[in-house]
C-alpha cells in the first residue's frame, strides 16, 4: 500500500487535492510534508503561550487553509474551530485543538 492509499484510509479526500496540484501525486505528497511539519504545530502554540493572539489567529488561518486545500480532511475541522477561536485575538484555551491536532498530524504522518 502506498502513501496515498494509506492517507485516503485515514479519511483524506486526496483525489480532490490532488486534482488540485495538476494529478501530480509526488507534488501533492511533497506538499502534504510541509503540511505536516512539527513546527508549524509547535509554533501555534508557541504564539498563543506568549500571547500574540494575532500570530497565533495569523497562523491556524494559514493551517486552515493548507489542510483544507490538501483535503487532510481528519484535521479541518479542528483547523476551523481554532482558527474561529483565535478571530477575537483574546486568551483562549486550545489544549484539545491542538492536542487533536498533533493526534491527527501525527497519524497521517506515519502514513508517509
């Protein structure tokens, strides 16, 4: 089974993402690494314990938009409920998103 079965058992919607990256699938798999990178996680987080709220909305709109474009279907719904969090740019607490988050990061993750 290659990666894009195991993402599509996972509930990724990737023909449609794909379609989108021009039916290249090595660009799409490319692309859904950056996607998945720890960092991008980390720092989210990182944003919101040092209470820049407008880094921290800045960015979960960004991963809204990567994982809803890449169709990570498992983690748009949590990508959208923090990204709705964070709009007031006001103390929030994103323990369960974020904790979702790296749950779902981390499982599709492993099917690369």
């Amino acid at each position: 089974m290659n990666e894009i079965e195991r993402l599509r058992e996972k509930g990724c919607h990737v023909d449609e993402a794909i379609a989108r990256c021009g039916g290249d699938d090595a660009f799409y798999l490319e692309l859904v690494q950056l996607a998945l990178a720890k960092e991008r996680y980390e720092g989210i987080k990182l944003l919101v314990e040092t209470k820049n709220y407008k880094g921290a909305f800045e960015a979960a709109h960004a991963l809204k938009g990567v994982v809803i474009n890449l169709s990570l279907t498992p983690m748009e719904q949590i990508a959208i409920d923090m990204t709705e969090k964070l709009r007031p740019q006001q103390p929030v607490d994103l323990s369960e998103d974020l904790t979702a988050l790296l749950h779902w990061r981390d499982s599709l993750e492993a099917c690369m």
